[in-house]
C-alpha cells in the first residue's frame, strides 16, 4: 500500500453538510451578494481566501475566472466544512456549476441548493456514493 489517499474519497466522508442548505446569488448596487438563506447568512470570501487567493474583490458567477474560481471554493467550504474536500473539487465545481449560474427571473437571482450541490460533487468524483451520505 503506497499510503497516498486520493482526495476525493473524502466526498463520501463528509456528515456536516445540510443537503436543504439553499444559497442565493443576486447583485446589489453592482456587487455580487451570495446570501445562505438557511441562517440569513451573506457568504463572504475571507475564509476561503486563506486557502486560495483567488479573487480577493469578491465573488462573480457565470464565467470561468477569478471572482467564479472564489465563489466556488467559498461554496464548497462553507457547505462540506472540509477544506480538504473544498481544495480537492472546487476547480471542476467551478467550471461545472458557478460557472453556469447566471440570475433569472423577474427579481434576477440564482439558487443553488446543498442537494445539487452534492449531485454535483458526485458526478465530479465520478463515484458512486451511498443515500446515507446526506
């Protein structure tokens, strides 16, 4: 055994996640707010900065840059609680999900919920996960 653990098995470690968990991106006066709206919570890139500096202005969606790259690992870290996790996926989650979130309807915001969040997770690890997960 080479003692070399592959990252993403951690996916199927995580038990804090909430999969009702719903985050809300909108701007307000021309910056992008990300709000949890399980606690009412503004998401904010500080946390995730410490790991990777990346956008330090602040988040962005619906391309695949800088601002985008944040989001994602601030999504990530702040939905699995595993900067480990976060590190690993947030590049694919980037381009797969913050990438493609753009602000619709007549109010012009996205909505991303823990359950797609982990939908998401899994089809980036391209491994089958068990339902006790969540």
């Amino acid at each position: 055994m080479s003692g070399i653990s592959d990252p993403r098995s951690h996916v199927q470690s995580r038990t804090t996640a909430d999969p009702d968990v719903i985050y809300v991106g909108y701007r307000s006066q021309g910056r992008a707010i990300v709000e949890k709206q399980s606690d009412q919570q503004q998401l904010t890139p500080e946390r995730s900065l410490e790991l990777a500096n990346h956008s330090p202005s602040g988040f962005e969606w619906g391309y695949g840059g800088s601002g985008p790259a944040q989001l994602a690992l601030a999504l990530l870290l702040d939905y699995t609680d595993d900067e480990e996790v976060a590190l690993a996926e947030y590049k694919a989650f980037k381009t797969e999900v913050v990438s493609q979130l753009e602000c619709t309807g007549p109010d012009g915001f996205w909505r991303l919920t823990g359950r797609e969040i982990d939908a998401n997770l899994h089809e980036i690890v391209d491994d089958p996960v068990a339902p006790s997960v969540n």
